[in-house]
C-alpha cells in the first residue's frame, strides 16, 4: 500500500507540474566589420501596416521622404528618357490598350478584360504604356489605354479611367483623361516636364502635375509595395501579378543594385564579391525577396545573411542588409536595415 | 395482433414511401417474407431472461421459438424486464442468444411462464447506444448505423482526446492545423458536416468551420457513438455526414466513496492526469473529476515547436437523481486550454525579440437531462442545455535579451472569438402494443457567435423544430423508421427534412440496413457575416447563403454468429452522398481580388466498406476495408473523372497473453492517397493530392490488485507518420504547400490507471 502511495505521488506531482522550460536569453551579435571606412548606419522606414505609403531614401545623407501611395496615378518621363508613362505600382495601378485611337468611343470596361502592370523592373519596354510615341497614330496619339487604379483606394466609377497620350508639344506632354465611361470629350491637359525630377507625377484628380518625390539628387532607394510579374502564370491567373513590397532603385539617375551574397552578413561579406557581382539596372534588382511569408510561423521572416550591394551613379558603393519587416507592436511593414558604405 | 399488424401494413404497401423504389422495393420484398415467416399461434409461453451471477433481467436477448411439431419458428427480444412472450404449438425448443453470455437451449412443454438463466461466457456484452433512440439499445438491434467505441476500447488504445481514438477509425480521415487542431472528415464530408455532441449537446466552438477534436479530452466519458449518415430529424442541421456522441460517465456504481486516477506519459511531451470521485446514496449520485492534459511541444525548430506546446484543465460535476420513474440528471463541464505559439526569433545587432501568441480556449457547458416514465406506454426524455465557448489571441513581442514580454496592442491587439448555444431537446415516445413506437418532439436552439472578424451587426440565429419518429415492426423480421424534421430559423429557410430507416432480419444472425435521410447544414454565421479585409485579405460574408442539403443513401448487411465461446460478424455496407447547394469560398470580383461564399455546385460522395470480427475470451480481431469517393458535376463537366478513389484498411487485434496476464492490443490503419480536383476559372482541372500513410498503435497492458491498477506501455504512430507530401491550396487568404502535417512522431506511452 506504501509503494502504491509512492506511485500515486510520484504519477500525480509528475502530471500536474510539468511545465514549459524557461528561456535562455540571447547575446547580441556585433555588427562585424574591421573598424575601416564608414560606420554602418541602422535604419528604418514606416510604410504603414497595409504599405500605404512609399518612403523615398538617401544612402548619401541618411534622408527619408514618406508620401502617401494616392498622391498620382501615372508618372512620365523626361525628355531624356523618351516621354515614358508609368503606371503608379505603390496603388497597384494596372491598365488595358484598346485599339481604338477615339477617345470619346471607349466606354466600356467589360469584366473579361485582362488588365496589365508595369513589370517592376521600369524597363519602358515591360510596361504598358511606355515608349507610346511607338504605337502613336498619324498625328501621334497613342491608342486609348483604360486604367484600373486599384481597389486600394478608389471604388465604382472613380475606380476605373480612360488616358490617351496627344502629343508633345513644346516639350510639353499632351494628354487627356476621363472617366471610363464618360462619352464626351474632356479637356486637354499639357504637363511640363520637371527639370529636377526624372518622373513628372499626374494624379486623375488633378489638372496640374503632383509632387511626389524629392529632386532626384535626393533619394536613391524607393520602399514601395509594386506587382511582382511571375510569367510562368496563365495571364488571367490572381497569381500572375502579385502584389509584394519591396525596394525598387532609382534606375532613372543610374542606380544599380544586385544580390552579393546570401550566406554572409554585412560585417563578415567577403569583399571581393563586390568585384565579382556584376551590378544591375533593373529597378527591382533588390526587389522584395529578402523577406519570406513562412505559413508555419505565419508571419514574415527575414531571410538572415543576405547583403546586397548598391552603386550610385556619382561612384559611391553601398552594403545593404535587411534586419526586421515589424514595427514595436508588431505590426508589418517597417523594414529596418542597415547599410555601410564602402571605401 | 400479429396478423393485424401484417394486414395493415399489407394496406400501406400500395403507396410509393417518400417517392424512393428502392426503398419501396425493399418494404415490399420485407412484408412478403415476414408474412411467410409467421406462425399460427397455439399455446403461450411467457419467457423471462435473467443473468445467473447476479440474477438481474436480461433485455435484447435473442429469443428464438421453434415449434417441434409444425416447425415452424418466431423469435423475439426480450424487453427491459428480460421478457417476451410466444405463441407456439407446443412442445418447442427455445433457443437464447446474448452477447456476453453463453448460448441456451431447452425444449418447454408446457405453457405459461418459464424463466431461464444464462452463464457468463467471458465474451464482452454488446454496448447499448442511446444517440437518436427513446431508450438505450444494443447497437445491432436499431435500424441506424452506430459504431461505438467504448471505455475499454478507449483504454486499451490509450487515447486521451477524440483526435488520437478516431486516428484508425474507417470512414473518418484527420486534418491538421496547427493553430486550429485536429479536424476531421467523415464519408467523405468534412468536418463541418459532422455534428459533435457530448450527451447529445453540440459542441460549439467551430473556428473556421472545424472543431478541435484534440480539445476533446476522454477521461470522463465512457463511450463515443459514431452515427454515419445524415440525422437532421434528430439533431438537425450540420449533420449530412453524420454524429459523433461522446457519453459521459455520470454513474456512481459504489454505494460509498469510490475515486480513481489515471495518469498518462508520451515521449513527445505529454504528461496528462487526471481523478475522479464518486458516491451513490440512496437515489442520488454525484461523480466529480478534475484533469490536466500538458504537452510541451515536438519538433522544435529554435524557439518555435511545429506541433504547439498546449496546457488544459478540465474538470466536470455530474449529478443524478434515479427514482422508479424519474431520473434527472444535471452535469456541467470547465475546460480551460493555453496554447503557446512561439515566433521565429529576429536577431540582429541593434536587437532580439519574437512575436509570441497564447490562444486560450474556455468551454463551459452546462446540461440538464430529465428523463420520465408517466405509464407503462408513454415516456418523456428533455434536455436543456447551455455552451459558451472562448477563445482569446494574446500576441505578445518577447525581447529576447531580458526575456521581458509586451502585449501588443493595435492590430494585434487580443482578439476574441465566442461562441454562445442555449438549446432545449424533449421527446414523447409513445409504444404501442408489440409492433409501433411513436416519437414526437421538439428542439429548440439560440445560438450566438461574437468575433471581430464577424460583422458587428450581425444577428443571432434562433431555430425552432419539431420532429416526428416512428418505429414499426410489421413482424419480428422487419422495423421501420420513418422521421421527418420541420425547422423554422430566424435567419433562412430550412428545408423539411425526412428520413427512413429499414432493418430486416433474415435470421438472428443477419440482416439488411437501409436508409435514405435527407440532411443540410446551415450557413455559418462566419459563411454570412465574416468581415476579413485588410491588405493581404478581402474575404466577405454572404448573408443570402442558402443551406446546403444532401441526400443520403446506405445499405448495410450484417451477419453475426455466436457459440458459447466466441461471436463473429461480419459486415458490408454501401453509402452514397449526394449535397447540393454546396457553399464555397469563391471570386466574386477578380480585379478586387474579392471572395465570398456563394452556393455553388454539388458533391457526392461514396463508399463500400467490408469489416469482419472475431472475438473469442483470450481475444478479439477486427480487420476491415473501405473505397471511399468523391465526384462533382463540374469535375466531369471539366474532364475528370467521375469518380476520385481512396482506400483505407484497419485492423485491430486484442489479445490475453497467458504469460502474467498481459494484454497486448494493435490498432492498425492504412489510409490510401487522396486526390481531390479543383476546377479553375477558366474551367481547367488540376488535381491535388495528400499522400497515403498507416498507423500502427501497439499497446501492453497489465491489471494488478483486482483489476483496480492497470499499468500499460506501448507505443503510438510506430510508422513514424509526420509530415504528408501534398499539393493542396488551403484557402483564399494563404498559399499552398509542399506538405502537411498528419502526426507527430512516433512516441512511446505509459498509461496507469487507478480505481480505488
């Protein structure tokens, strides 16, 4: 009878007091390096939790410039760059090319069409609208183009709008928009072109060009949620163009980026990757892969030991290592990073 | 009264039953057999069945007459008293049958009463069930198809919750989430067709749809019934594919303080006990019993566990009160769950934390049974009921330097699902002289779901029921039962809802089920009301969902043959499963990228199953084989095929080792790959798949001190099943993977359980 006393409370102390083992705490790893050349610099950016925003960096000065993702809805290009329109990615902008060079005969926007995205690489030739002048009638307009501009921020009729490219004239850009289904002529607009800015910024809303980014000496790096274009998709397909958010580079001033290394951190890389990696032009050569959506955490995690290299156009190098995707509560959408540049 | 009882039925066969030939078919072919099967009568016997060790009457013996001057043969079942009575020429060879008890043979000579004694033969008495029946009955004597899964077999598999005793049950197949736990999915249905009731309660609780049956701890029930088939006459919606009724054990068999403890160790992390206390006096009864289940976690990656670490309490107070014609019963049951969700830890050089969660799961339910007898014909059983379900999300942001935890607040402030059921069930049973038994009865139920991810306006849904059984024996070979359920609900139209069940015995030893029932399942208030936008999801509710109805067929035969030592049986059994107004997840708006539920389409389901057992004293086998299938319309219409197979095997094996009394039991099952189509907007079909795997449960156990210590060791998933390769999507708002989980590894259990 003892022993069986015995079981019981051995049996019974032992069920009732497992508990989950205490944690261990973790020591800081150093941010590595040989203590030559600049100290690296850890920042972060607040695009908001639902990536409302678009955050314009400077790896020179450390400047940030936060703006709303529904300031504008296309962007053209300067004259250097051949008059390119852009779709605003931050809003998920996508647009269809009718055939007709009417602008008042295009009402409709039918639920089969398939509506297209700027690729995120900002080549003009993967965009929609794009070099337009190439596709420019006898008096060089483009075809009409109906824009989605996304159900982020706009429903019903606001939602969807039609844009034709008229001209240049005077190194003005001439355009007109309207509604998709309004069947009366709107006004002409003509943008000029910023001498500052790559990109002259146009919202629906407005007759006049927006402001948007900062002069271009001032940011190199832009944090913006764009389409991801994964080919390999049916072109009708939800997962063809994914929304993600990412980095896309300032590719318009000359910056270039590539992934240098992804089993090492900024601190410990082996430099002579930076002679090895040949740097590239697309806008999303770091794009938004340095995070990953893991379904067994779910959550965001931050792929470890992946540094990318970045080279200004005025010859400057940077390392770039991405650190956290949450702000303090948890929410997502604050990339912290650290960059370092190198001698 | 036999023959009147033919003559009036032989007047209703002119009329089609509920429009179905088969049906028809079968009650003609039934009323022609019983017909030639009856016997003139002579000379009446009034027989009384009584058990010889302890003297108490015998009900649902098998009782078969055999005239030795006409031949001529009738049997019977005895009643609740161990009664029955013929009418036979005379001299006759009476032949007696029960499970449990050795087979009897004596030849009467003269009329009136005689009673008989039958011996214990060491086999296991046939389990009585009590889901969707006026009064407890052997399972092989209702017309409906009931398996139960009893203590012993619970304990002989060391089961602590209903995920772990369904892992090699045939017909029901176990998904994982490891946020949400283990669902399941029963002929070929998922789990929010299956109704879980405990003591004919439902469970409520349904996160996305699914119950957690790993929440559903074991150690104080007694048995799980498993009804196949949809019963909406009796329980209403939300049971196309069938019931699971968990009965708790609420008798005390002590007249003084009797108590036990039980106590249960895996090698993956569970450490699990519980006690239980009871005592009887007079007409009263009260058993009171408190448990912990706690699981450290398995398959630790750094901080995070695949299989999350999980800590419950539960504890329940059940009281009875027994009188010659009244029994009330009041029980009610706490459980309490804190499962721990560690995050993947973010180190860098400037800091180190983790995103950790803490779900915790409160279930209260509260029930109160009264069941009355108001004249020898006539009963009354009630139920009333109350259920509450919690669950909270705690997200907290753990610095792993100081190891100090934040709550975070904002988005990922705590968030609260509850869930609120107040539910009322009686039933009249009326039995009329030998062949008729008439059910009326009524159910109410108020059910409330409060969620931030449902519409705040959304309302709550009331259901008003009424429903009518009858169960006829036109003969001894043959019982109908034919139900129908009409439903008024405050939020949609419920459909009227029939059933008919048929059971004919060509001998003592076999007979044929039948059985059409008609089922739906209520739109959840998640399906109607859900509001899930936010940038990565834009899911909306549809509060214009209709139900989704089905129709059921099944035809089982049973064929069971016992001698003084040992019982066989054999079964095999056909179902189909045709729901309509199927309700999915689907792209109303493509350029939104926004889902809702919509009613769209049609499922059907199939299966043939063959099982075979043999029990003997020193053991018992139980081998058996399923093909279930699944087809849709719109799988065809887009070049599949008609129908996607899948096979599963079980076999189960208990035996008594001579050698020191051990028992070594094995649970077996093989569940084949299963494939399900998915058809794409532009009507293409791409096929995904869940590989097969098997099961393997091996377990020894041996019983000191008079039975009342029994220690067992064993091990669980022997296969070592994890993770199954797979390719399924898992919904609208997530991705697809390259596998799921199934299991956690093989484990070795001890198990110690103590009766004092």
């Amino acid at each position: 009878m003892i022993r069986l006393a015995h079981l019981f409370i051995t049996v019974l102390t032992l069920g009732l007091t497992a508990c989950w083992p205490a944690e261990e705490p973790i020591t800081l790893p150093s941010l590595g390096g040989d203590g030559t050349g600049p100290s690296p610099v850890i920042a972060s950016v607040e695009m908001g939790s639902a990536y409302d925003y678009r955050i314009y960096v400077s790896l020179t000065t450390g400047a940030q410039y936060r703006v709303h993702n529904n300031l504008f809805d296309i962007a053209i290009g300067t004259a250097e760059l051949g008059y390119p329109v852009y779709m605003n990615e931050g809003k998920l902008v996508r647009g269809y090319r009718t055939n007709s060079y009417t602008f008042e005969q295009v009402y409709a926007t039918p639920n089969t069409l398939i509506w297209t995205p700027d690729a995120p690489s900002q080549n003009p030739d993967s965009t929609l609208v794009g070099n337009w002048q190439l596709l420019a009638d006898t008096e060089g307009k483009s075809p009409v183009y109906l824009i989605d501009r996304g159900s982020l921020y706009h429903t019903g009729s606001s939602r969807y709008y039609k844009l034709q490219l008229l001209g240049i004239t005077d190194g003005l850009v001439r355009l007109r928009y309207a509604p998709a289904a309004q069947t009366t002529l709107p006004e002409e607009m003509q943008v000029p072109l910023s001498s500052t800015h790559a990109l002259t910024y146009v919202s629906f809303e407005s007759t006049s060009p927006v402001a948007v980014a900062p002069p271009d000496d001032d940011w190199d790096l832009l944090f913006t949620r764009h389409f991801q274009v994964y080919l390999d998709q049916p072109l009708d397909s939800p997962t063809r163009n994914y929304s993600v958010t990412g980095i896309l580079g300032h590719r318009f001033k000359g910056v270039q980026a590539a992934l240098l290394t992804n089993a090492a951190d900024l601190g410990t890389m082996d430099k002579a990757l930076w002679e090895q990696v040949p740097p590239q032009s697309a806008a999303n050569a770091i794009g938004f892969d340095w995070k990953v959506f893991s379904f067994d955490a779910n959550n965001y995690l931050i792929r470890p030991h992946r540094v990318y290299g970045v080279w200004l156009p005025d010859g400057k190098r940077f390392g770039l290592q991405f650190l956290d995707f949450f702000d303090e509560q948890g929410q997502k959408g604050t990339p912290t990073f650290v960059y370092q540049q190198i001698p | 009264m036999r023959n009147r009882a033919h003559s009036s039925y032989a007047g209703t066969r002119r009329h089609p039953v509920c429009g179905f030939p088969g049906v028809g078919f079968l009650l003609l072919c039934s009323l022609w057999l019983a017909w030639t099967g009856s016997a003139s009568a002579q000379d009446s016997l009034r027989i009384r069945i009584l058990a010889e060790d302890h003297g108490d009457p015998l009900a649902f013996a098998s009782v078969r007459a055999t005239s030795l001057v006409t031949g001529q043969a009738q049997w019977q079942y005895t009643d609740s008293l161990g009664s029955c009575q013929f009418r036979v020429q005379l001299p006759a060879l009476l032949e007696v049958q029960l499970m449990g008890y050795s087979p009897l043979r004596d030849t009467l000579h003269t009329a009136g009463s005689h009673t008989l004694k039958l011996v214990g033969s060491g086999l296991q008495t046939e389990a009585l069930v009590v889901t969707a029946q006026s009064s407890p009955v052997p399972a092989s004597l209702t017309p409906l198809n009931i398996r139960v899964l009893d203590e012993a077999r619970i304990r002989a598999q060391a089961a602590p919750n209903l995920s772990a005793l369904l892992s090699n049950e045939l017909n029901i197949r176990l998904q994982q989430d490891m946020a949400l736990g283990t669902s399941l999915s029963l002929q070929g249905l998922n789990g929010q067709n299956v109704k879980i009731l405990v003591d004919g309660v439902p469970l409520v609780g349904r996160m996305n749809g699914q119950l957690d049956l790993t929440q559903i701890n074991l150690a104080d029930i007694e048995r799980v019934e498993i009804v196949e088939g949809p019963m909406a006459v009796n329980y209403g919606a939300d049971a196309l594919g069938g019931v699971i009724n968990l009965i708790s054990k609420r008798n005390a068999k002590e007249t003084r303080v009797s108590g036990g403890f039980n106590a249960l160790y895996e090698s993956i992390g569970t450490y699990n006990a519980d006690a239980w206390a009871t005592r009887r006096w007079g007409r009263h009864q009260l058993r009171l019993s408190l448990g912990r289940n706690f699981f450290d976690g398995w398959n630790e990656q750094g901080r995070t566990h695949q299989w999350k670490p999980r800590e419950q309490w539960m504890g329940s107070a059940s009281y009875v009160y027994t009188a010659s014609k009244t029994r009330l019963s009041f029980r009610s049951s706490l459980f309490d769950e804190t499962l721990l969700s560690r995050g993947a830890p973010v180190v860098s050089p400037i800091q180190a934390y983790a995103f950790d969660e803490r779900f915790r799961t409160q279930r209260q339910q509260y029930d109160l049974q009264w069941q009355q007898t108001i004249s020898k014909r006539t009963s009354w059983d009630m139920l009333a009921a109350a259920s509450l379900f919690n669950r909270n999300r705690y997200r907290y942001r753990t610095n792993l330097v100081n190891l100090e935890s934040r709550l975070l607040d904002g988005i990922n402030a705590p968030d609260t699902n509850r869930f609120q059921l107040g539910m009322s069930r009686g039933t009249l049973t009326y039995r009329l002289p030998e062949a008729w038994e008439v059910s009326l009865g009524y159910e109410f139920t108020m059910e409330r779901t409060i969620g931030d991810r449902i519409a705040q306006d959304a309302p709550g849904q009331e259901e008003y029921a009424a429903y009518a059984i009858v169960q006829w024996k036109p003969s001894s070979r043959l019982q109908l039962r034919p139900g129908i359920r009409y439903t008024y609900h405050t939020q949609y139209d419920a459909p009227l809802m029939p059933s008919f069940n048929a059971a004919y015995r060509f001998s003592p030893k076999a007979q044929l089920k039948a059985a059409w029932a008609m089922g739906f399942r209520a739109p959840s208030l998640r399906e109607r009301f859900l509001y899930f936008v936010d940038i990565n999801h834009n899911i909306q509710g549809n509060p214009d969902l209709l139900a989704e109805t089905s129709h059921n067929y099944q035809l089982a035969f049973q064929y069971k043959h016992m001698t003084q030592k040992s019982a066989y049986e054999v079964e095999t059994g056909l179902f189909f499963n045709d729901v309509s107004n199927l309700i999915t997840l689907a792209v109303v708006d493509m350029p939104a990228a926004l889902y809702s539920y919509r009613n769209i389409g049609r499922l059907q389901t199939a299966g043939f199953r063959v099982q075979s057992k043999a029990i003997r004293p020193r053991y018992s086998l139980q081998v058996g084989g399923l093909l279930t299938a699944q087809g849709a319309p719109d799988w065809r219409s887009a070049g599949g095929d008609a129908f996607y197979w899948s096979p599963e095997l079980q076999a189960n094996f208990q035996v008594k080792l001579p050698w020191q009394s051990l028992k070594l039991a094995l649970f077996s099952k093989y569940t084949g790959r299963l494939l399900t189509p998915m058809v794409g907007e532009n009507n293409e079909l791409t096929l995904q798949f869940i590989e097969d795997f098997m099961t393997v449960d091996v377990t020894l156990s041996r019983s000191f001190w008079k039975e009342r210590l029994t220690l067992l060791a064993g091990g669980r998933n022997l296969a070592d099943v994890r993770n199954l390769r797979a390719n399924m999507s898992t919904g609208a708002h997530s991705g697809g993977g390259g596998s799921i989980p199934q299991a956690a590894g093989r484990m070795f259990i001890a198990q110690l359980n103590l009766t004092l």
